[in-house]
C-alpha cells in the first residue's frame, strides 16, 4: 500500500515538469483531422508513470518481477524514441520484439515447460502477444483517460490471477492513478508512445506469468481480461485489410473513435470501456476460478463486443 502510494505521488508529481519540458520543446502531440482532441498537448506520461513504478519498486524491493519491469522498460524506452523521432513502424517493431524476446529468454514463462516439444512455438507466441498488446494500447490510446482508466482495472484483475511475484502490478496501479488525475478529460498530458508500449508490455507480462507454476491455462484465462481493447484494435484492423486500407497509417476508425463524435464525450466513452474492461476481467476471475465453463466466458466476451458495435452511430455504420 505505502509502495503504491509512493509510486502514485511521483508520477502526480513529475507530470507538471514534464508538461514543462515538453512545451518548451514543442514536443507536443498537434491536432490534426484524424485526432480525438482541440489543443496541442504534450505526449511525454509514459515518462512519470515509469518513473513511479521505478520508485515504488525501489522500495518494495519485490524479490520477483524485476525482469518484467525491466524488458517493460525497455519496450517502453522504444516508444520514447518514436515519441521523440517519430519511428518508422518496421523499426519500432523490432525494438518491440526485441523487448518482448529478452523478456521470454531471460524468465521462460511457466507454460513453456508445459509445451514441451512445443517449446519453441509456445514461446514464439508468447512474443506475439506481447508485441500485440503493445501495439494495441498504443492504438487505442486516442481519447482522454481511456488507457489509463482501462489499465487501472486489467491490472486489478490480473492482481487476482497472478502468482505471488507479480506485486509490481500494484505499484503499477498506484503510478497509473497518478497519471490518470492529469489524463482525465480535459487531458494536461498524454502517456506518448513511450507509456502505452510500457502498460501493454507489462500487463501482458503479467498475463504470461497468471498463477505462477502451479496452473498452466491461467493465460490463456487472463487473456479475456484484455477482450474490449483487443476485439476493438482486431476488427479495426480487419476491416480496414478488408477495404484495401494501409493498416499503418493514421485514420479514425476504432470503434471508440467512432461512437467518440466530440471532446466532450471522452468521459463516457471511455468508463464505457471501464466497464466492459470489468465485465470481461470478472469473467476472467470465474473462469481462473473454476465457477464459470468457457462457454459462458466465450458468451460474455461476445456481449462486450456486441455492446461495443451497438454503440456506433447509425450513420457510422452507414459510412
């Protein structure tokens, strides 16, 4: 609790600074016709959210998860490179896989060992899902207090499904809460590319590691805690390949960009995506837990997403 504590005051802190810092150096994330927002604002929050996980686990001193937190870091530190050079997506997608492979390498995560000769597939997978996770909150990061908000409840949930040495996500809970008092709508600072490739990568660490050596399907469970982010970031991406569009560019497509028609409705928008995010991590929890058959977790999922595209407007889906 005092570590979260700690972490949340140094990310609350260090966000004016970096607010500071950034317009000074016009490093600012400019409106333009694809945007969800009116004023220039800076992009540099993954910094004080790093750097409030850093601090409360300089004093927790968890005996596990320091690799974690240290690929997260460096995923993240790739994310603060394109907030800085604006990356070419290949680039930055190595960077990512590099990030999640050390990650794999360095602490094979248990189901590995289940695999067996499936090993090395097991793991390829492990680090696609790491890079998909990154990618998807780095998509979906567009409207005022969305990541944040959702990142808050994923990483409560997973806090019920992870093993003992994921104490880090507490900490990361305490910094996120910091960032998110400047994120709410209106934003003063955004997280940048730098923060949603470090909440991606360490919640889908965290995943990885879901109930420690003792039960092995726990990922595979934990995954349905992710199901409003990434059901939105899969369909866009369909749907896009399927009109021919260069899924690596810029657009307004997602679906909480769509039912989003002003700044002023960010707040709704995104604790409707709280919400789902709770509506799916309870489901995780009665699946992990044994007091839901996957048929029923495949049934919840599925009325998240029905609710998500319930909320385009008609003339949305006309278009």
């Amino acid at each position: 609790m005092v570590c979260g504590g700690v972490a949340f005051l140094v990310a609350g802190a260090l966000v004016p600074l970096l607010v500071r810092f950034a317009v000074g150096r016009n490093l600012l994330d400019v409106p333009n016709p694809r945007s969800s927002h009116e004023i220039p604002t800076p992009r540099l929050g993954g910094l004080a959210l790093m750097s409030g996980v850093w601090a409360g686990a300089a004093l927790l001193r968890p005996e596990e998860g320091w690799t974690l937190l240290i690929c997260a870091t460096l995923a993240g530190c790739v994310g603060l490179a394109d907030d800085f050079g604006n990356l070419h997506f290949g680039v930055k997608a190595a960077g990512q896989s590099v990030a999640a492979l050390a990650l794999v390498l360095a602490a094979p995560p248990p189901f590995l060992e289940a695999a067996g000769v499936l090993a090395p597939f097991a793991g390829v997978l492990a680090v696609l899902w790491l890079v998909a996770l990154m990618n998807a909150f780095n998509f979906m990061d567009g409207i005022d207090g969305i990541s944040g908000g959702t990142a808050v409840v994923n990483a409560l949930f997973l806090l019920a499904l992870a093993s003992d040495e994921m104490g880090v996500l507490s900490i990361f809970v305490g910094a996120t809460l910091g960032f998110l008092a400047w994120n709410l709508a209106p934003a003063t600072i955004f997280l940048g590319d730098s923060g949603s490739h470090f909440i991606g990568f360490l919640l889908g660490g965290a995943a990885l590691y879901a109930g420690g050596e003792t039960v092995t399907f726990l990922p595979l469970a934990a995954a349905v805690v992710f199901t409003p982010y990434l059901f939105d970031t899969a369909f866009t991406l369909v749907r896009r390949l399927r009109a021919g569009k260069n899924v690596f560019s810029a657009h307004r497509e997602h679906i909480y960009q769509r039912i989003t028609p002003a700044p002023t409705f960010h707040r709704q928008v995104s604790i409707l995506y709280c919400g789902l995010a709770v509506v799916s991590g309870t489901a995780a929890v009665l699946l992990a837990r044994g007091y839901a058959l996957p048929g029923i977790v495949l049934f919840v999922a599925c009325c998240c997403t029905i609710a998500l595209l319930s909320w385009i407007r008609p003339e949305e889906r006309r278009r």
